[in-house]
C-alpha cells in the first residue's frame, strides 16, 4: 500500500495483519493450534452461548476482510508492475491517463485500506469480556470494511483489463530491446575482429579503430539499459550501433582490397602519364604540318596544346607524388581523391594530344574529297524531309522552317570553299551543325507524333 496507509497501521493491527496475512499453510497451522490454547493452563474456556455465536460471527467477518485487503493489495501491486511497463515504452497521452488514473486509484485504496485498519483496531474480539453488542458491531464494521475493499478490487480489476491494448503494445516493444541490443553487441564484435584481421595484414586503419572506439559511450548506454534510457531510445541507438559497426566491418573487411586497389591505379596512371609525355612531343610536328598546308582558322585554336599538355602532365605527375605519399601514410581517402585528381589532368592532356591529330587527319579527309561530307549531310537532311512529309501534304511550318534554314546554311558552308586557301575547318563546323539541326527536327517529329500530336 502507499504511505497514508502504512502510516495508520498500529502496532496492534500489525500483529493482527502478522497473523492474518499468513500464508496458507501457516494459517492452517496457527487454526490447528488454537485450540489448545483455550484448554487447561488457567486459559478463559470457550462456551456456545449466544455471545460466542456473535464472537465467532465478528471474527469470520474478519477473516473475510482480511482476505479481501491482501486481494486487494496483490491486484494492486500486480497492476503497478503493468503500469511501470506502459510508462517504460509509451509516452502517449493515452499511456499518461492511465498512470494518472491509477495513482487515483491508489488514493481510493489507501482509504479504503486505512478503514479497514481502523475497524480492525476497533475491535478486539479476543477479550473475554467481549459484549454480544460489541461483537455484532465489529462483524458490522468488518463486513462494511469487506465490501469496499471488494468494491475497490473489482473496479480496480475493471481498469485492469481496460489497459489490455497498452500493455500488449508496451509487452511488445519490450521484446525488441534484447534483440536490439545483441544484435548491436554482435556487429561491434564482428567490426572489432575485421579490424584485427585488417590489422594482421600490416594496415594501420587508424581512422576505423577511431570510428570504432566513438561507439564505447553508446555500448555503455545499451549496457545500461531500457529502464535507464526508455524502450524507444534503446532500440534506436541499438540499431545506429548496428549499422555503424556494419560499415566499420565492411571497410575494414575491403581495406586490404582497397589498398591494392589504389596500388595497381598508381601504376597504371605513372604509365599512362609517361605515355603522355611521350605523346604531346609529336604535337609540335602536328602543328607545323597544320600551318603549312591550311590557313590560319583552321589551327590557331590549337596552338597552346603543347604548353597546356605540358603543363597538366607535370601536375599529374606531382599529385601523383602526393597520392604515393597518401598511401604509404595509410591515408586512404586522401591518396583516393588524389589519383582522381590525376586522372582528370591525364584526361585533358590526352583530349589535347588527341584534338591535334584528329584535326590534322579531318582536314586532310575533306580538302582530298569534300564531296563525302556534302552528300552525307544532304542525306541528313532529306531523310528529315521526308519524315516532315509523311501523311502531310504541306509539312508544319515549325519544322519546314529549321529544315529550309539549314539547306541554306548547308549552300553557304559550300560556296565558302571557293578561294585558293578555303577555310576546311569552318566547313566541317558547318556541316556538322546543319546534320544536328536535323537531327533535331527528327527528334521533335517523333515526339510528338509518340505522343498522338502528328
């Protein structure tokens, strides 16, 4: 019971409740023996006149009520157990009213209680003295007591059943934690020994022991537990324990891998960059070859190739330097965003070398027969005529117009060849946009007739 009721508890009524609240066995006993106790030894000898009748009415009504007070004790510790386990998981208002409504239930008992108390202390039934009257008063009180404490009992048993839902709920979540929580132990373990495998290879993993190690404080916090820190929050930090710990084993179970990995890319691209430097010393010849033979709009954009080349080989060469520096330190990360650093400078020097040749071999392509290029883009441009045409007998201005514009640009590119230095490179540019306009055309006209407009 709550304290009001342990403070109205007499010492006279704790030795009544001492012998009432006895288990059954020692009831059991305590009645056998009782008799003797009335038998010889000077005792008051017990008669069955009208005043024992009353007598033993008054104490069957206090064995009554006692039982109904220990009922009601044991319902009403076994509901606080169901309470505490609500409150534990549920912080809904629904799982507040329900603690709200049994501390207002514990209020009612501890009346109830303390009125019980005082009708036991009331009466001593032992006395030899005892008056018929007073002993129809006790079983009056007793019984009066009796009924509330039952009355209590059932509606406290009614709320009882009322919290079913909650505590289903509650008893749910529940069993999530320990599972929770182990599997979280299990992932840091399975991390701490990929860690140690890592490690027998000769790898520092530095920065995962330390990712690892940011877990302690979390471990302590499962270790101590729902009750600590709530069902909800637990299972949470269980499961970012978890998966946490999943990403420090999978990197560590990857970094002998990673490591080689990044070996053979410093080769690969030391390769590659040497290749390049070999590479970009034939732009210089490419170039010369240009200027004799075509006019200057023809290469001057092509010019500052070497110097650019030259230039974004030695920055490869020196981030390379720095990613080997990386790796041996076991900075992971580092010697990673430095070899994709190289490999981009590679990729422009080698678009560089490349742009030069390509320019050299186009030129020569359409100065020896630029017929090939006229009649491949004049085949561009009817095959989007005709599609403009089909099922039309006028095509839509929205794409007769682009298409008329581009025969045009077509006409102009070829009377531009006239000369005795014509400009090769401005007439593939040229072609090269008119077969895109079309291409254009073609792509709109599919379109919109896919999407039932044609």
């Amino acid at each position: 019971m709550t304290g009001t009721f342990a403070r109205t508890v007499t010492a006279a009524a704790r030795e009544t409740l001492a012998l009432v609240l006895l288990p059954l066995p020692l009831l059991a006993a305590a009645a056998a023996a009782a008799p003797a106790a009335f038998t010889g030894g000077g005792t008051r000898r017990w008669g069955w006149g009208r005043g024992e009748s009353q007598r033993a009415g008054a104490q069957a009504a206090k064995d009554a009520a006692a039982a109904a007070f220990y009922e009601l004790d044991t319902a009403q510790r076994e509901l606080r157990i169901s309470i505490e386990t609500i409150t534990a998981v549920d912080s809904s208002p629904a799982a507040r009213k329900a603690a709200a409504d049994f501390e207002t239930f514990g209020r009612r008992i501890d009346e109830v209680s303390a009125a019980y108390i005082t009708a036991v202390d009331a009466h001593d039934l032992d006395r030899d003295d005892l008056e018929s009257s007073a002993a129809q008063r006790a079983r009056t009180d007793l019984a009066k007591a009796k009924d509330e404490l039952v009355r209590a009992k059932a509606d406290l048993d009614r709320f009882g059943q009322g919290l079913a839902p909650l505590l289903t709920r509650a008893e749910n979540q529940l069993t999530q934690v320990a599972p929770a929580v182990e599997r979280a132990r299990q992932g840091l373990l399975a991390a701490s020994d990929a860690l140690d495998a890592a490690r027998a290879t000769g790898l520092g993993a530095d920065d995962l022991a330390a990712r690892l190690a940011a877990l302690a404080p979390e471990l302590t916090k499962l270790n101590q537990g729902a009750g600590q820190h709530g069902v909800q929050e637990t299972v949470l930090r269980a499961e970012r324990v978890q998966r946490e710990a999943e990403a420090i084993r999978h990197d560590a179970e990857q970094l002998p891998q990673r490591a080689a990995e990044i070996d053979k890319r410093l080769v690969s691209l030391r390769t590659r960059a040497q290749a390049l430097t070999t590479r970009a010393a034939g732009v210089a010849p490419v170039l010369s070859e240009l200027r004799r033979r075509y006019s200057a709009a023809c290469w001057q954009d092509l010019q500052q190739i070497p110097e650019e080349t030259g230039h974004a080989v030695a920055q490869a060469e020196q981030r390379l330097a720095e990613a080997r520096a990386a790796r041996d330190a076991q900075r992971w990360a580092d010697a990673t965003s430095l070899l994709s650093t190289v490999r981009a400078l590679l990729n422009t020097a080698d678009e560089g070398v490349t742009a030069a040749g390509d320019r050299l071999r186009r030129l020569d392509e359409v100065a020896f027969d630029h017929q090939k290029e006229v009649e491949r883009t004049r085949f561009a441009l009817r095959d989007a005529q005709r599609l403009a045409m089909a099922g039309r007998s006028t095509p839509d201005p929205r794409h007769a117009g682009p298409l008329d514009e581009a025969v045009a640009r077509l006409e102009r590119a070829v009377g531009g060849l006239e000369g005795r230095h014509p400009d090769w490179w401005h007439f593939l540019t040229e072609t090269e946009a008119v077969r895109q306009s079309a291409a254009r055309v073609v792509q709109e006209i599919r379109t919109e007739r896919g999407a039932g407009q044609g």
